[in-house]
C-alpha cells in the first residue's frame, strides 16, 4: 500500500500553500475582524487558479482533480482562512458537485461554466429555523402549478448566503410522503421573491457571510428540478457524503495551522533558561496533536479514495469528518494552552483557529449524527438475526 502523495498532488499542495501564504493571509485576519467577505479580485484569482471548480471536469473550466487534490486544495487554504475554506469547499461539493452528479446535460451547460470558474458562486441549504438533522422535517413547500413549482419558506444558517448567486434549495412537495416527498431546487438570487435575509453574527468562521434565505412565490420552472422531485432527500444525504471529505479537510487544515503555530512559539518562548517545548508537558502535547492530526489525515485521504474510485464511501467519510473535527478542537485547546495568556489575546491567530474550529463539529451533520451513521453500519454488518 503506497500512501505517498503523487507528483501532482504535491505540486498542488506547494501552488495551494504559495497562494494561501502570500494572497490569503493579508485577508485572514481582516475578515475574521470586520466580518467582510473576500474583495473581488481575490475571488477572481481563484477562479483564474481552478479553486472554484476543483473537481469540474475541464470542459467547463474547472481543474478536473481527483477528491485526493481536493482534500489538500480545502487543507492548504483553511490552514490559513478557515471562513474562505468554508466557502471553496460549500461551493464545490455541496453545489457543483451535485449539479455535475444529478444535473441534466442543459443544467450542467447552463449553470456548471459560471459555478466552475467562480463567476457565481453557489451553496446548497437544507436547514431551517425548525428542522436541522430531521431533514425530513423542513416546512419548505414547492407546490406544482403548470409547467412550475412555487416556492415558499425560509433557510437558516446557509454558507454563503450573502455573496452566493444559485443555491440547491430542498423543498417539500408532498408532505405526506416526509422524506420521499423533498426535491431539490435550482435556485438563482435574481429570481423575484428570493430574499437574503440578515447575516449571522458568529463566532468563527466570520468571513463568510452565512444568512437567513427567504422564498415568497419564487416561481422555480420544472426545468430547475434536480434529478427528479422525489430524489431530493437521497440527493440530500449522497451530497452530504462529499461535504463532510470537505468539512474533514477544513478541520485538518485549522488543526495544522494551531499546531504549528504551537510547537514554533514553543522553540520560541523560553522559561527557566530553556525553550518550553522541551518540557515534557509541552513536548506531549505537540506529540498528540501530531499524532491526531496525521491520522485525521489518512482517514480523508481514505475516504477520499474510496470516493474515487467508486466504492461506497458514507461511513468512512462520516468517519474522517467525526475525527477531524474532534481533532481539530482538540489541537486548538491545547496550542491556547501552550501560549498560555498570549493565546486568548486578539493580537495572534491562535483564538481564531480556536472559534473558527468549533463549528466543524456541527455542520454538515453533527458529531453524534456522524456517530450514529457509523454505528448503523456497525450494526448492518453484525446483525446476524
């Protein structure tokens, strides 16, 4: 078993770096400080680097990458601006990903050029102000009429949702039929009645502009259904299983950031005549925050493989999002604890990775909705009643 990174992914990861290092880190702070999204030139750069259309193949723009390369593009970028990592992987897996997936031949010619080279961006949203894991619980009705569906209701919480141009909107159409009866929805922001709502004050992940999503008679063509109306809770949970590779990767990428930044002031910072990271009760705390972010790793990476080459990837990809997100707060609690007063001050990024990492563990599927995916397969596979 060869687990060394290819040529390639090595170069991407070294271009990644490069980008985030000297474009990405003038910002970082900036957004997190004045909760402002990137400038346009900045989005535009991307564009021109394939970061908006990592995996879209290259007949639309995009760079066409394995998920390997899009694990290392989402780890590399995070590491440095969590809020834009959350942007990149939202609108790779979550909106192109699926419209590539289940779109039509005319949906993925009209809207995948524009999503894959970040001339608009796109989100997908699920979640209300009355239903988060019960998906099948949303209040979001698309009600047929002719040759359209209207659409009425409202989304929370939605990544992107005030910079965003075309979001996948689950919607109910028969309600009786609870998950059977959701389809998802090609929505554009020009439609009339589509209305951004506030943007979310938060914690973490402050450069990206998560919002309320509100919908009052937009009329949504039947053209815009994606795969058919009665796919959309299945859609739903296959689009998850990619997300999460992204959410596990962004973690990853914080957890690094915290971890180097940790054991560096710790060669650094000098207490009775000697650096701090040569006492052992440093020096086992940057031991475990290695050994955990290495295995995170690995286990994206697996679940990212697995994805590619076309095996069934849930439980694996519940998995790395499980332990990455637990890692990454973990590393982060224990680099506050190694800068000790300077970690909780403003003045250095080690609190940001600390807020910013919190959320990992509730988006895109909670930590106990993860571990109750995972225990489903344990119990599919020993069940022998």
């Amino acid at each position: 078993m060869d687990l060394s990174l290819s040529k390639s992914q090595l170069m991407i990861r070294k271009n990644m770096r490069k980008f985030a290092s000297e474009v990405l880190d003038e910002w970082a702070g900036v957004l997190d400080r004045d909760s402002t999204p990137l400038p346009a030139d900045v989005v535009r750069e991307m564009g021109r680097l394939n970061i908006w259309g990592i995996q879209a193949p290259a007949e639309i723009g995009g760079a066409g990458l394995d998920t390997v390369s899009y694990s290392i593009v989402i780890e590399e970028i995070s590491r440095v601006s969590a809020a834009v990592g959350l942007g990149v992987t939202v609108h790779n897996s979550v909106c192109l990903a699926p419209l590539l997936a289940f779109g039509t031949p005319e949906q993925i010619a009209r809207y995948g050029p524009d999503l894959a080279t970040g001339k608009k961006i796109g989100g997908f949203t699920v979640t209300e102000p009355q239903a988060g894991s019960d998906a099948s619980s949303i209040q979001t009705r698309a009600v047929p009429d002719g040759d359209h569906y209207v659409l009425n209701g409202q989304k929370a919480f939605v990544t992107n949702g005030g910079v965003g141009d075309l979001f996948l909107v689950a919607a109910s159409v028969d309600p009786a039929k609870k998950s059977k009866g959701i389809a998802i929805f090609i929505v554009e922001k020009s439609m009339e009645g589509f209305e951004v709502g506030k943007i979310e004050d938060m914690m973490g992940m402050r450069g990206n502009m998560v919002s309320e999503l509100f919908f009052s008679n937009v009329i949504i063509p039947r053209e815009n259904v994606l795969g058919r109306p009665e796919d959309g809770f299945r859609i739903s949970m296959k689009t998850l299983d990619i997300g999460r590779i992204g959410i596990a990767s962004q973690a990853l990428g914080i957890g690094t950031a915290a971890y180097e930044a940790a054991a560096t002031y710790a060669m650094e910072r000098k207490q009775f005549d000697r650096p701090i990271g040569t006492f052992q009760a440093v020096s086992f705390m940057l031991a475990d925050m290695k050994t955990h972010l290495d295995a995170s790793r690995l286990l994206i990476y697996r679940a990212a493989d697995l994805k590619d080459r076309g095996m069934p990837y849930s439980t694996e990809s519940a998995m790395c999002k499980l332990y990455a997100s637990s890692t990454a707060m973990q590393v982060c609690m224990q680099a506050l604890q190694i800068f000790g007063g300077y970690g909780y001050v403003k003045d250095l990024p080690v609190e940001r990775f600390f807020r910013d990492a919190k959320i990992t563990e509730i988006y895109e599927g909670t930590s106990e909705v993860m571990k109750i995916i995972i225990g489903n397969d344990i119990i599919r596979e020993f069940n022998r009643f």
